[in-house]
C-alpha cells in the first residue's frame, strides 16, 4: 500500500496523468507536495514534494476560458502533465504552496511556430559568412 507525503488534504480532483500512456485517477494537493494516484493501478502513482517544483505550466486557451493541461516541471525529474475536471480549483490550491510568479503560462501554437522562423541573434552564423567577411 502506498503511504501519502501529505498530513493534510486540501482538494481531491478526479484527473488525467499524461506521462506515457493516459491513465485516470485522482489528483491529491496538500501540506507537503503534489500527488496522482491512478484508480486501476494501486503501484502507478506520482508524488512530487513542493520543495521539488520549479514551475507549473498551464496550457490556457480562449482568454482563460478554458485550461486544457498543466504540467509540473521539477527541478530533477522532468515534467508530469495533467488534466483534471476543474482545473481552475486545482491551480488555486496549487497557489497556495507554489509562488503565483513560479506559475507560467505556455507557449501557444502560432508561438512556437514563429519562434522557428524568427532568426536568433545569439546563434552563431555559418562559416562561408565568416570567410567572406575576413576577406
């Protein structure tokens, strides 16, 4: 069985984990760190401690309206997404234990598009430009 990092529960939601393969559970948020526990799967679960979270990304569509993903991006271990039924509760007890600086929002689609256009100014340039401007 599978002990809980939390003493106390702020929200339990019913959600989606996007790690690999989709699977259904319920998100617990608490005093000591986030959690998922899949509701088929009693050894498929995830903890992340609050002290492990960097960022949190959401995924905000039509001007708030509607928040499709999070994802959870700690400091080691990489990015855990999710969904959830009301995902606005869920980031609100979130932003209890994370800093509301610490919570971004993602890049859209048209975003990261244009970013792979757009040139950077910081890459450096081929080298027959080099050569040319030697000469």
């Amino acid at each position: 069985m599978v002990e809980s990092i939390n003493t106390k529960a702020d929200l339990i939601e019913k959600a989606t984990s996007h790690l690999g393969m989709t699977d259904y559970g319920k998100i617990m948020v608490g005093d000591k760190g986030f959690e998922f526990y899949d509701d088929r799967d009693v050894n498929n679960y995830i903890q992340i401690p609050w002290t492990e979270v960097d960022l949190v990304v959401v995924s905000i569509m039509f001007g708030g309206k509607w928040i499709p993903r999070f994802a959870l991006q700690t400091k080691k271990n990489g990015t855990f997404s999710f969904s959830s039924r009301d995902p606005k509760k869920v980031l609100r007890a979130i932003r209890v234990y994370i800093k509301p600086d610490r919570i971004v929002r993602s890049l859209s689609f048209f975003q990261v598009v244009g970013r792979a256009f757009k040139r950077n100014p910081n890459k450096k340039r081929n080298k027959r430009n080099k050569r040319n401007k030697a000469k």
